[in-house]
C-alpha cells in the first residue's frame, strides 16, 4: 500500500512539475505578442499576406536531435532557473549528451509526402518546418557548418537533406511554405563561446568587447538564410524564432514585462541586410521576426493561447496538438474537438491557426496524430466555407456562436461541448438576417426554417443533426 501511496505521490509532483513548466513559458515570456504593428509596404508583400490570412489553417511541425530521447525541444539546454532536466547530470556533461544526439539521429522511415498527405487530410493550407531549432542542429544540408542532418548516420540517405524534400512534398499539394529559423543557435562557438559559461538564452560574453565575434555570428546567420532562401526553392514565409536576439532599441516595457533575461548589449543580426537579401531571391517573401516589432513582422504570434478579443492586424495562433512542440512518448494530445473549437475562435476573432506536431525520430508521424488531424479534416470537409477565405466582423461572438464573413455571406458557427446532448434549437441575437435570408445548414447543404422574435432569430435543428454522437460545431451559411 505504501509504494502505491509513493507511486501517487510522484506522478502528481511530476504533473506539478509540467504545468509549472507550461506556466514558466508563459511567464518568461518565449514568445508573447509584441502590442505595435507595422503594415508593409511592399505590394508583393502585400498581396502574399492577404493570400496567406486567407489560408486559416497550418501545419508547424518541429522535428530535431530532441526527437530522439523524446524531451522538449532545445530548453534543456538553457541554464534558466524556470527550467527542469535531469538533476544526476552536471551541466556541461548534459550539453555535451544532447549535442552528441547527432550521432545516433538516423530517420530511417523518413516519408515527407505522408506529412503532407496528413495536412491536406486535416485541412491544411500552409507549413512552417523548422529548419534550425535554438540547439543549432542543423535539419537542412546548410554548408556553414557540419552540425547538421546531412553529417550524421542519415547522411548516405537519398533524402537526407530533409528540409528540402519536405518542402517539395507540401508544395506539391499547393501549400504555402514556411522555414522556421532560429536567430539564436546554442551549438555556435559565435552565439555561446566556450570559453565562458552559459548562464542564459543571450549570447555568453561581451558582444561590444567582442564585436569582431558577434560580426562572425552576424555572418552566420546571414549565410544560412541565404541558403535557404536561394536552394530549396519558392519559400512564402521566413518564420525567426528568439525574438531576444534583437536591436537593443526595440527592448521596452513591454519586452521587460515578458520576463526573460535582457542582454546588455544589443543583440542585432542586421534583419535590414537579410531581408534585402531574403526578398530579392525570394519576391514577397513574408517575414515573421517574431516580438520584434517593426517592418519584419509581417504577422504577429501569439503562443500557447488565442487573443481575448478580435485583433485587426495579421496573426497566427501557435498551439500544439500536445503538450510539447516536438515528439514526446504519451504526450496527451488535443481532441480534434478541441482543435476545431480552436480553430474556430481564431479565425472568428481574424487570425490563423498554426498548429504544431512532432515527428517521431524515425521520420513518421504518429499514428494517434493522424487519425486527430483527419478527424479534423472531416468536419473541415463539410464545413471549411465558414473557415477559409473569410474575414473577421465586429460582433464576431454571441455565447457559443460565433460568426465570420466574406463578401457574399454571413457565417454562423455554432460550437457544442463533446459528450452533451445537442438541444433542439440555437439561437443568437447578433448579425440577425432579414426575414427573407436564405439559411443553409452547411454539412448537409439543405435549407433551414428560421424565425425572428424579440430581436432574436431561432433555428430547430434537425433531428439527424441532434442524434449524431459526436458534433463539434454546425455551420450555417446566411444570404440577406
């Protein structure tokens, strides 16, 4: 009876321990919404991100050396007091286990169009892939250095250059195109040097003392994303990740309040060099330099949670299907329920949905993944109309209803709670139709009888509807 008492203790002190984890993100700010927004300018800009809000929905997949022992992705390595690993382990001999995953990562099973076909199943219009997680492993063939997926066991493999076959795979299937950079790379004696310690995510010595090192880093950096941008093809978004690795005079309150660690000096990689560069190979190209507000963040991107109210400039929600961004053994995963209510408080509030999932070491997707993103996908099948290609109103919500638009109609989602009775009727007394409207119920594209009383309008639900055990959200289509 004592070891079960013992056993309970642990698992709830290890559950403490991940939601204080998932809390300290949040606290530290990894990557909030910076409040300012700058419009581009550009008009090739311009009209990619119109094409790209229109999208709704997409797929971030994180996929790297914390794959293989299936932990969170890179923040092990950080030596931020928010953060847990396995305490038996000194510091700099953990560093040193995690980079030498790169000897033992071999993605035998790699299968990048089985990705793509899993997206195109859910209902995904675009990808963001992480090209370089902050760890600095390296998941394209870049030439800067050999700490990459191209140097390893992997390298003989016809697709080892991964990042390139995964883009194909999505664009094939006529998906916007997403590389994930981070600005930060850990692995990089120009970012972290030996010769001091790592207390933190900046950079770990005197960058104005040392200006000669940081302009190595500045090198880089700039060499890898042109990589990027000139070899692998047409690429739609330049998503940088590390919003700390930034001009010191884009540090404010706001940043302050996020609660991570500010560097002394300013940590700029010459963003005005790169996007020259980036959009000269790459016409349009969006940029996503996330929290750095100003003319590279095209869209903004809040993590881990969705807006309280309606946001009028570009953005994306990022959530992970689980728990974690990358593969981890039994990570609870999101009901595609979940997902679709999600999603549909997004787009009704004006924004995309980026949700992320982790490939397993072996370069398959799990199969309980799956299975969500085409339960997914079924409702988005019979449903999308009210998704895609629409825009967000001023009184977007009324209770569980919430409404979206384009330029022909009206759209009316109503969300319902898994395992509860579907009721006889809905009702909503915001964005009321004319007497004349014409309502049609969009997963079975029949008509629906209304009524207007009292400044609200009533719907009976059809029984078929009422009976089915499991209806995430009905849809309406209005024209006045």
């Amino acid at each position: 009876m004592l070891k079960i008492k013992n056993i309970k203790v642990v698992l709830v002190f290890t559950l403490m321990l991940f939601f204080q984890f998932i809390q300290a993100q949040d606290e530290h700010g990894v990557h909030q919404r910076s409040e300012d927004y700058v419009a581009p300018t550009d008009p090739l800009v311009k009209e990619k991100l119109s094409k790209w809000e229109n999208q709704k929905f997409g797929m971030l997949i994180h996929w790297g050396l914390y794959s293989v022992p299936g932990i969170m992705e890179s923040w092990n390595l950080c030596s931020e007091d928010w953060i847990e690993r396995d305490s038996t382990i000194a510091y700099n001999d953990y560093k040193r286990w995690y980079w030498n995953l790169d000897k033992i990562f071999n993605p035998v099973n790699f299968d990048p169009d089985s990705w793509a076909d899993a997206a195109q199943a859910a209902g995904m219009k675009y990808m963001v892939f992480t090209t370089k997680h902050h760890d600095g492993f390296n998941m394209f063939d870049t030439q800067q250095t050999d700490f990459k997926i191209t140097n390893g066991p992997f390298q003989n493999n016809p697709k080892a250059n991964v990042a390139k076959y995964i883009f194909e795979a999505f664009r094939k299937k006529d998906f916007m195109i997403g590389a994930y950079f981070s600005k930060p790379d850990w692995h990089s004696q120009y970012f972290w040097w030996d010769k001091y310690a790592t207390p933190n995510r900046n950079a770990n010595y005197d960058i104005e003392k040392y200006s000669w090192r940081w302009n190595k880093f500045k090198e880089f950096s700039f060499n890898q994303i042109s990589e990027l941008m000139h070899d692998y093809g047409s690429i739609d978004i330049l998503w940088l990740d590390g919003g700390w690795v930034r001009p010191k005079e884009t540090v404010n309150d706001e940043v302050r309040a996020w609660g991570a660690p500010i560097p002394e000096a300013s940590q700029d990689i010459d963003m005005p060099k790169i996007a020259a560069m980036a959009r000269e190979a790459q016409p349009g190209i969006i940029f996503a330099d996330r929290t750095v507000h100003g003319p590279y963040e095209n869209y903004q991107t809040p993590e881990r949670k969705i807006p309280e109210a309606r946001l009028d400039n570009p953005w994306e929600s990022c959530l992970p299907l689980g728990n974690n961004w990358g593969y981890v053994p039994n990570d609870p995963l999101k009901s595609p329920n979940q997902v679709i209510h999600n999603l549909i408080e997004v787009v009704a509030k004006g924004g995309n949905l980026l949700l992320g999932v982790g490939p397993k070491p072996d370069g398959t997707l799990p199969l309980e993944v799956v299975d969500k993103l085409k339960e997914i996908g079924s409702w988005l099948d019979e449903n999308g109309e009210a998704i895609y290609n629409t825009h967000a109103i001023d009184n977007y919500q009324d209770g569980n209803i919430y409404f979206t638009e384009n330029e022909k109609k009206l759209y009316a989602i109503a969300i319902f709670e898994k395992g509860k009775e579907l009721p006889e009727s809905i009702s909503w007394s915001k964005n009321l139709p004319s007497e004349n409207a014409k309502i049609t119920l969009l997963q079975t594209g029949e008509m629906i009888d209304f009524k207007l009383k009292e400044d609200k309008l009533e719907i009976m639900l059809p029984k078929e509807i009422r009976l089915s055990e499991n209806t995430p959200a009905i849809a309406f289509s209005i024209e006045n």
